[in-house]
C-alpha cells in the first residue's frame, strides 16, 4: 500500500493512546462511517499506529490498492509516540483540526 501525500509532525503533550482517542474522536466528527485498524507490532511499547478510513468501502479499495474513485481523501494513517504525532495524509487533506486538537 502506497500512501504517498504528506507527512504532518504535530508536537502535543499527549501520550500516544490518549493521542490516538484524540484523533480518533476528531476524525469520527468528520466521517461518521469511519472504520479503523490497529496496525501496531508491540515492538515498541511507546508507539502506537493507526489507519483511519472514510468508512468500509475506502478501507476494502485500500487493501486491494484500488485507487479512490473521488478526489476526496479517505484515509489517514496516524503513528502516536511520547510527545509527538505524525499524521500521513493525502495531499488535499486539510489536518488544521487534526492538528488542533492534537496541540490542546
């Protein structure tokens, strides 16, 4: 899977869980279908990454690699450690609220 787009580096005094039930909140304020997947390891305890998708269809189109048939963004892929979040996002993705909520 190629997610290409950007990277965002937000600093925040959040952990990582309490960073990703941040975004997780914000994101489900944005796309009420949204589905989500735990793709940490374990091999590092203070890491923690998530991919967010629109909802169902755009999380099975990304498994397959299917391009989105919209111009809409429709996943976001968050890795949350100590300090610091990055958000990787399509290149018209606007993270101002991500990266808000995030800063609070």
């Amino acid at each position: 899977m190629d997610i290409g787009g950007k990277d965002v580096v937000v600093e925040t005094n959040k952990g990582p869980k309490e960073a990703i039930n941040i975004a997780m909140e914000q994101l489900l304020s944005e796309w009420p279908e949204m589905v989500w997947e735990d793709i940490s390891d374990g091999e590092f305890d203070d890491l923690i990454e998530y991919f967010f998708y629109k909802n169902q269809k755009a999380k099975e189109e990304w498994d397959k690699d299917v391009p989105n048939e919209t111009d809409e963004p429709d996943m976001v892929y968050i890795l949350a450690e100590d300090g610091r979040v990055t958000l990787v996002v399509e290149d018209d993705y606007d993270t101002t609220n991500l990266e808000t909520v995030l800063k609070i």
